[in-house]
C-alpha cells in the first residue's frame, strides 16, 4: 500500500486541505485510498463530513485495537477514512517514547491502494509517528515568506526520523497551496521552486470554493466539481496519481 503523509512545519499551510482533496482525486481516478486523520483537532474529519472519534484512533495506539475496525465510509466512492478526536491528546507523551507504534498498527493493514495521512501543525511526536511508519512527504506551503522559511527546518526533522527510524521515508514534493496573482506571491514561487525542484507543477489556487467545501463537509470535488479549484485538485491528483 502507497503511504503518502501531509506535514507541515508550522499551521495555516493548507495541510488539511490538501489531505483531503488529494485523497477525494485519487479515490475518483479510481484509486481505493484510506484517509488517516491524525490531528486531534480532527480538520480532515470534519471535511469528509464525518464527526470525530473520540478514543477509537488513540486506543490503536496504545495497542488497545486494530485500525482497519475504525475505516468508515465517506461521501467519496472508494474513499473511507479513520476519524481523529480529543483522546489522541493523551498519547502524545507515550509516543514520545514509542514513535513507531503507528507504524506496528498499520502491518498488515489491507483493502487500500493508497493510504493519506493528515498529520498535526508543526512536528511534535504525532507526526513524528506518521513520518516513521514511512512512505512519501508532500509538504505544502503558501507563497509567503514565512512558510517558504518554515520548509527548511521541517526538511531537517524529517531527515532525522528517516536516518533514525525510516529509512522508506522520502519527501516527494512540495504544493503551492492558496496561490494568488500578486507580485510578492510569484516572487517566492519562483524561489520555491529554484530552492526546491519537487515543487509541484501544479498550484493550487485561492479560491472561495475551497472554504465552501471544508465548511460543508464534503471534498471541492463534490462540492463543486465545475470549480477551478476542483480542476487544480484533479491536476495535483493526476500530477502524483503514480509513485
């Protein structure tokens, strides 16, 4: 099973929405894909439409069930996904001291070509575990400067867990995420991609659609799937559809 994660270094990158979005393309060109939420905060969850599963994920980790007993069905043919909720709060200083219990979960797991995982802002020991159960980083960013400064020490952290605890671990790409036609956003776009090659041809474009969606609960390509925003979603998806 392909495992792709979505991790950022700092909140506000997209994260959550791209996770989402990715997830939905791949499942519609066809794909059976298994969405993981692992933020507390449950921001994937919610954009599926789904409520958020208070201790189901947590109990997994402390070795107290099986993952495959949490996948519920979403609004998106071929797409199930596994909510996140409060109680992953409680396990964060015991994966401090066991990051690859994930990792131990998701052995064996089948039924799914494709597993997104939407990890937690910034890197603290929950996506620590995501990035040690291995697998492909896309790393998403708004043109700004900040976030554009916030890659390098991310790429370090994940460098890390893949010398210590995932040698499958690599970062695949990076997403420009709420893209605008403004001087400042094409200036570090233009860095971006000197900085950084894997950046993604395609750009995921500001746009209204995308919050009417999140706020709906249902994937832009759902919820409008006329929309440019829809369009820039199928790109990214067809774009890393193949490992």
């Amino acid at each position: 099973m392909r495992r792709i994660i979505l991790a950022a270094a700092k909140g506000g990158a997209g994260k959550s929405t791209v996770a989402v979005n990715l997830a939905a393309g791949l499942a519609l060109s066809g794909k059976r894909v298994l969405f993981l939420d692992l933020d507390p905060y449950a921001g994937g969850t919610y954009g599926l439409g789904l409520q958020p599963d208070e201790d189901g994920l947590a109990d997994v980790l402390d070795r107290r069930g099986q993952l495959v007993t949490l996948a519920r069905e979403t609004g998106v043919r071929g797409l199930a996904a596994i909510a996140a909720g409060v109680g992953l709060f409680g396990i964060v200083k015991r994966l401090e001291s066991a990051p690859l219990r994930l990792r131990e979960a998701l052995h064996g797991l089948r039924g799914w070509d494709v597993l997104v995982t939407d990890t937690p802002p910034a890197v603290g020991p929950l996506s620590v575990a995501a990035l040690a159960a291995g697998g492909e980083v896309l790393v998403p960013f708004t043109p700004s400067v900040p976030d554009l400064a916030s890659v390098a020490p991310f790429l370090g952290e994940a460098a890390t867990v893949r010398e210590r605890l995932a040698r499958d671990l690599r970062v695949r790409a990076f997403v420009p995420v709420r893209v605008t036609r403004t001087r400042i956003a094409a200036e570090v776009l233009a860095a971006a991609r000197t900085q950084y090659p894997e950046t993604t041809r395609t750009e995921i474009r500001q746009a209204a659609a995308v919050v009417e969606a999140t706020a709906a609960g249902q994937p832009v390509a759902v919820y409008a799937p006329g929309s440019p925003a829809a369009e820039d979603f199928r790109d990214l998806a067809r774009e890393l559809k193949e490992e």
